[in-house]
C-alpha cells in the first residue's frame, strides 16, 4: 500500500482585513499600517458535567465523535435498553421483506406470561406487527417484545442468536443478549458505548420506523400507557430513544436529540431514580450542544482524490466515500482537516463501486479521528485489447 497526503479543506477559518483610511494635509509623511489584529486562541472547552451514574457516553450520531465518557466500555444490566436492540432486528426483517406491518400475529401462551412491563395483549388473539411495535417501543411490553420476537426468527432462543449476530456486525464488542425484552440474566449485558452505537444505527438505517420513538403514548385492551421518556416532554429537541429500569440495573435511559443540522446521541446506565435518568442526560446533550458543532465535509459518493488505473476503459478514476463525511470540533473552532489515503500501487481494471480499494484517514488538527473505506466512484471496465497491452508493457517498465 502506499501513502500519501493531500489537504482537503479547511473549515471554520478566522480572517481579518483592516481597512484604515488615512487623511492626509499637504507634505503630510503617510501614517504607519495598523498592526495586525490579534489571533485570538479558542477558550478551553470545560469538562463535563459530573453525573452520578454507573457509566455514560455522549457521542456525536454524523461523526462518532465521543464528546464525553464515564466508563464507557464497562459491562451493564441494560434491562429494556434492550429492546432496542431488538427493534434492530425487526426492523431489517421488515427492511428485507420478511415479515410485513400488518402481519397478524398469534399471542403464544409463552409471549403472555411474560413478566415485568406489559402492552397487555391476550393469549390466542391476533395482533399486528405495527401495534406490537408499538406496544414495544411506547409501551415497552414484554409480552410484546416477545411476540415479535417469535414472529421474525419462529423461537426466542432463535431471535436472540439474530441478535447478537447483528451486535457483532455493528461492531458492539461490549455486549451479548440472551432474551429479548432485557430480563436480568448474568451473561446479559451491554456497555454505554454499545448503547449509542446501536441507537445511531437504528437512526441512521430506519428513519422511516425511528418515528415511534417520539410518540408519547399508545392505547391496547383499553389501556393508555405513556412513553416512560419524561424527556419527550421536557426538550423539544429529544425525539428517542429508549428507558430501562430493574433493581438491579437501576435508572437507564438513551436520548437523542437534534438541534438545526446536528444529532447527539447520549446513554446514561446505572442511575437512582427516573429524574435522575432525565437530568443526567440533559446535562450531557446540552454540554454537546453547547461546546461543539458539526460540519459536513463531503457527501456520499464526492470524489477526494483520482486514482491512475491501469488496463482499463478510462486511464483514472475518482475516489469516494460511501457516506457523508461529518467532523466534530470545538464551536465556531473547528481545525484545518486533510486526509491521508492509503492506496494500492497498482489499480488494474475492472473495478467495482461496490468494492474498496484503499482508506482514507481524517485528520483535524494532527490527529487522526476516523478512518473510511473509499471506493471508486463510478465502475472502471477492462479496457479493449489494445489498451490492456499497451498498460501491460507500461507495466513492464513501470
């Protein structure tokens, strides 16, 4: 592989012309240039608000940016933090088609006998997937945890192996479920890191069903529950995401929240009391919001930089990232960025949009914060006859 640098952009630079008018008398000597303004250093950014919380993180949804942590890599009961996770799971059975939302589905007598927070559906009877959905999320019902869980993968036990597979694939290193409402077991866990990885995921790839994170309460069986989110009522902002509570795991909740064009995405595990839950995680989205912004650098698919290619229908190609390229900085100080690429010696047609061929690392201010996969951006053909033997004897002496 070879590497190399190249800058890309600079965001949020401070610029200052004086512009000073001079009178002059007759013979006058013209006055001196003003000196120049100044260059003022960014105040430091405060640390974080002290949360009396097991483990906490606040991390950036565009970027990944983690703007405060207090052990966030520790093992937690996540209780019905869970079940967004399981949410995750239905919502790529719905994406791909394998189960509809207005699927009917049978209570088993197993869903029904579930303990703990309940949608109350009825054993025997017929429930929508749609409804279920939302006696999970609003509600969050056990019983209908459950059902649906039985209705994606035919078991639990099935459902909890899809679980955790799609944990591994989201990179959440820190966590393994063993049922899906979050019934305390002691090889089931997750960590406040895994927490906001997954919550970002379920935002980013299921904006379409995200929506019920936000709805305030939902009727069954002539029952009215409301979400146990107080923050849906107390900031505008928070639209999501998920409440947990056992004795033991103690007051749990995730939060995201979207002020103008920036989402933070915050979970706080292991606090006393339902308020206590709620101000942890204010405090902790108002610090993100307070301190730091976010910029679009570059959209899905923009070329960062040409490539030579070898033997095929064009002689280069641009390479692109696959998702839009976020940065996080200090507000109104967000640092010079440029980006190191990583890349083979040699490209040799025919290349593919969907394979990658070398990273991109993005770089702010010396220090490397993410690193991306690039592809071409646009497919590369193998070339005529001519070409690939005219680039195979280049080759040669190349």
């Amino acid at each position: 592989m070879t590497r190399f640098n190249t800058a890309l952009t600079v965001t949020i630079a401070a610029f200052a012309v004086t512009l000073a008018g001079c009178s002059r008398e007759a013979e006058e000597v013209p006055a001196a240039a003003a000196p120049p303004p100044e260059v003022t250093q960014p105040s430091p950014i405060p640390p974080p608000p002290a949360i009396n919380a097991r483990s906490y993180i606040v991390m950036d949804h565009d970027s990944g940016r983690v703007l405060a942590a207090l052990e966030p890599d520790s093992r937690q009961e996540p209780a019905s933090l869970t079940k967004v996770m399981t949410a995750y799971a239905v919502f790529r059975a719905l994406k791909e088609g394998r189960i509809k939302l207005d699927d009917m589905v049978t209570i088993s007598e197993y869903a029904w006998k579930q303990e703990g927070s309940r949608m109350f559906v009825q054993v025997g009877t017929q429930v929508s997937v749609e409804n279920l959905i939302q006696g999970m999320i609003v509600q969050s019902g056990n019983d209908a945890t459950v059902a649906l869980a039985e209705h994606v993968a035919g078991t639990e036990p099935t459902f909890v192996q899809m679980m955790n597979a799609y944990a591994k694939e989201l990179g959440m290193t820190g966590s393994h479920f063993t049922n899906s409402p979050g019934m305390p077991d002691p090889e089931h866990y997750m960590t406040a890191r895994d927490a906001v990885i997954l919550s970002s995921a379920l935002i980013r790839e299921f904006p379409e069903y995200y929506r019920w994170y936000s709805q305030k309460e939902f009727s069954w069986n002539g029952i009215t529950q409301q979400n146990r989110n107080g923050l849906l009522w107390r900031e505008p902002s928070v639209d999501g995401v998920k409440t947990g509570h056992t004795e033991t795991a103690g007051y749990c909740l995730i939060v995201s929240a979207r002020r103008e064009d920036m989402r933070l995405v915050s979970a706080v595990l292991g606090t006393e009391s339902m308020r206590a839950r709620e101000d942890a995680n204010m405090a902790l989205i108002n610090y993100g919001f307070n301190f730091f912004e976010t910029k679009r650098l570059y959209a899905a698919g923009q070329p960062l930089t040409t490539a030579r290619v070898w033997k095929g229908k064009s002689p280069e190609v641009g390479l692109a990232l696959k998702r839009d390229l976020f940065v996080t900085g200090q507000r109104g100080h967000v640092g010079s960025v440029k980006a190191e690429f990583e890349l083979p010696e040699r490209l040799v047609a025919p290349l593919s949009t969907q394979a990658p061929i070398g990273k991109a690392s993005i770089v702010v201010d010396g220090a490397t914060i993410a690193t991306h996969d690039l592809y071409p951006a646009a497919d590369v053909p193998a070339g005529g006859f001519f070409r690939r033997t005219v680039d195979t004897v280049r080759l040669w002496f190349n």
